[in-house]
C-alpha cells in the first residue's frame, strides 16, 4: 500500500493523520486482497484509498472476491453477488448455502486442532481451557441432542447466561441445526428479558441458575420463575451449570435437563452439516431500549459471518497466532462479533465477573498471564484505569499486546495519547 497515514475525511482532529509503518501496510491482508484484485480485475489502484472507493462504487464485485479468498465450506454459485435494489431489496449471494457452525469449527491443521481454541477466566481465578478438536466435539453432541430434541430449521433458541464456553457451545450448536440464536446476561431484569424474549416464540432455553459480579453471588432462579411461564412456546429448558440445580416447582411444563445430559448422546458430523440460505436468519439482537421497546434485528448467516471476517481479517489482521479478549456479555452484539473469530482460528480468551475485582487491575493481570494480543474494551475501563494512575506494564508483561480495539463510546484524543504512553506500540482500533 503506498499511502503512509490513515486519512480522517472530516479533517480537524487532534493527533490525525496517524503514521502507519510502511512495511506493516504492505504486509497487510488488506494490502494483499488489493493487490489480487487489481491483478483479477485489471485495476491499477494507485492507493488505498482509490481501492477503498472502487469497493463502494462495486461492491458485488469486492465482496465476491473476498468471499471467494476465505476458504469456507460453502455449496451453490458466488454468482449473481446480489439481486434487486435499496435496502429492503437487496438480496446478497441468493445462490449461496452455508453452515456458520461449519465455518467457525472448520479444521486447520495438525497445530490448531490440540491448541486452545477457548479459554475461560473468571474473577474467582478460574481458568477452564478447550482445544479446537474437543470444543468441536462438544459443539456437534450438543448440536445432536438439540436435533434429537426436536429442533428444526428457524426454530428459535434463547438464552440467560453468563459468558462461559458452554454458552459459546450453545450458540455454535444452535447455528448447526440452523436455529435462531438470542442471548442475554443474567442481570438483567424481567421485564427487560420479556420484552425481547417475549415475541420471540422460543422452542429452547439456556439458562444460568446463578452468576457472580464482583465478589457477590446474584440467585436468577427467583427472576427465571417468572420469564419460563411467560415463555409459553418452550419444550426444553437447558441449566449451564449444575450448581446449584433447577428447584423441582419451577413453573413452566417444559423438560427440564443439565447442559451435560446433552453432551451424552451421539455427535453430528460436521461434514454432513446441512447448509442454509446465506440469508438464513442466524441470531436475533435487539436495541438497547433506550428509545422505547427493545426493537428486534435479526442478522442473516451469511451477512453476519462475511462482515465479521471482513473486520477480523482485513482490518484486523486476526489469525491462529493471536489471542482475543473482548470484554462483553452475551447481551452485546461484540459477544456475537467475538464468537466468530473461531472462523480464523483465533484462540478466544473470555472472561466472566467484574473487570475490576478481586483488584482494579485483575483484567490486566488476565492480558498477561494469556499472553492477549488483541484487546477489546471500553473508553470508560481505559479512563478508569488512567483516574487510578494505574501503570499497565508495571510487573507485568504484555509485549504480546498488538492492539487495543474500544468500542461502546467515544474514546477522546486525549485517550490515544495515555494508551501510547502506557501500554506502548499498540494499534489503537
């Protein structure tokens, strides 16, 4: 890529443009997927930003070419790209079919399929590790128990749980049977888990019994007395985890079963995952209610997936050797947005409690210890740090550390100026 800086179109902005080194451009996947495009498509793009507006000029065009470097397990044509016209018309790649869970579980080789693929940190200091090949494994037995349980294609699967790799597991089986997935964390109230739940007509429920945020251990069995009767559609309810157990009044006709009595049956074969329309509705997330009534928005599989690599991949440069942690719940759509880094092989770290507890520092602790290399967070956490004058880099190490990607609010230029002085040579996305 010849151009040096990332250009800000609307110009007056503190600390902008900002320097991108040369060789880290030009070895980028962006820089590569220009270059096989301009050679596929005879285009001499002179820069970045002429590749940048040829994508938006034709766009059916650039995103059949990236699909088609990405390596998925599709069946059907790339062709047409897309048919009709505005918004509402648009349909993307109507002669594609695909799998999510094929996609996200795929193998890569010998070295991915025993590496970590999850790993899981809690603010008690828990630490619960999955290879690819066994989170594969888990994923297509539970996949199997939902089929055996009557799951068919669009039903609807809803869940209340804490950010663990069972509820990953959840939301990967639920895309191989081609289900619809919808999740939320366990804090929130009834009323707020109605109002989304509520219209959706679900068939299953994953739930968590009870959760644990800085320190104090929060009971949902009280709140789920009253969401399991009104979800009156339910014939499964799924526990997470088994401690402590589902009180044997709990009111709602549905069967209820721990998430390991799923595991015990027999396995799908990821191979012989049926494929779906590339519209085919994936999961349902919904507006923060801050205007109204939570609104609805259902993302289609193919959609979601290829946006997601486009970020992971061309932005980002995600690959089997980095190490994500996002911190999120499964209530935010970045929850969602991590989940798919499985597609690239990316080892996820998530966490579950309190990003401050036992200590203000106990997440940064977490960056070290895993050796992160991508970290996701919030302008509120990075000025909370900075109020604390809390050193990033004192007695810990995190030369792993590539990039810190913030999200949910406004991050302030003076901000970019405090994570370059504390945290060093990050990207900051």
């Amino acid at each position: 890529m010849s151009d040096a800086t990332a250009e800000r179109p609307d110009g007056d902005f503190p600390g902008w443009p900002i320097p991108i080194a040369p060789a880290r451009a030009q070895g980028s996947a962006m820089a590569g997927l220009m270059d096989a495009i301009a050679g596929s498509q005879g285009i001499p793009f002179a820069d970045y930003p002429a590749f940048h507006a040829w994508s938006c000029r034709e766009y059916p065009t650039f995103w059949s070419q990236f699909l088609a470097t990405l390596d998925l397990p599709l069946s059907g044509s790339l062709e047409p790209a897309c048919t009709g016209q505005g918004v509402a018309g648009t349909r993307f790649f109507p002669g594609l079919r695909l799998n999510v869970a094929q996609c996200l579980l795929r193998r890569i080789d010998d070295a991915t399929e025993q590496a970590p693929a999850l790993i899981l940190r809690t603010e008690q200091g828990a630490r619960v590790s999955r290879t690819r090949a066994g989170l594969r494994d888990r994923c297509l037995r539970l996949a199997g128990a939902l089929r055996e349980a009557g799951v068919a294609p669009g039903d609807r699967i809803v869940a209340i749980g804490r950010n663990s790799p069972e509820l990953v597991e959840a939301f990967v089986a639920s895309a191989a049977v081609g289900a619809t997935w919808s999740s939320v964390s366990p804090d929130l109230g009834v009323d707020a888990v109605l109002s989304r739940f509520g219209e959706l007509g679900a068939s299953v429920a994953f739930v968590d019994l009870r959760h644990v945020h800085h320190g104090q251990v929060h009971d949902t069995t009280g709140a789920l007395r009253e969401i399991l009767p009104a979800l009156a559609s339910l014939r499964l309810v799924v526990t997470l985890h088994d401690h402590p157990s589902m009180p044997a009044d709990m009111p709602t006709s549905a069967r209820i079963a721990p998430f390991d009595e799923l595991l015990a049956g027999e396995a799908l074969v990821l191979e012989r995952l049926a494929h779906f329309a590339f519209d085919h509705p994936l999961c349902i997330l919904f507006t923060s209610g801050t205007t109204g009534k939570p609104k609805c928005l259902v993302h289609g599989a193919g959609g979601t997936l290829l946006e997601h690599l486009k970020e992971h991949r061309l932005h980002a440069g995600f690959g089997p050797h980095d190490r994500l942690l996002f911190y999120t719940t499964c209530g935010w759509m970045m929850w969602n947005w991590m989940v798919s880094g499985l597609a690239s092989a990316m080892p996820l770290v998530i966490y579950d409690g309190s990003a401050t507890f036992p200590t203000p520092d106990a997440l940064l602790e977490v960056l070290a210890d895993e050796r992160v290399t991508v970290f996701g967070t919030s302008p509120a956490y990075l000025q909370m740090l900075q109020n604390l004058q809390i050193e990033p880099r004192a007695n810990r190490s995190l030369e792993r550390l590539r990039t810190i990607q913030s999200t949910g609010s406004v991050l302030h230029p003076h901000q970019f100026d405090w994570i370059r002085e504390s945290f060093g040579a990050v990207a900051i996305e």
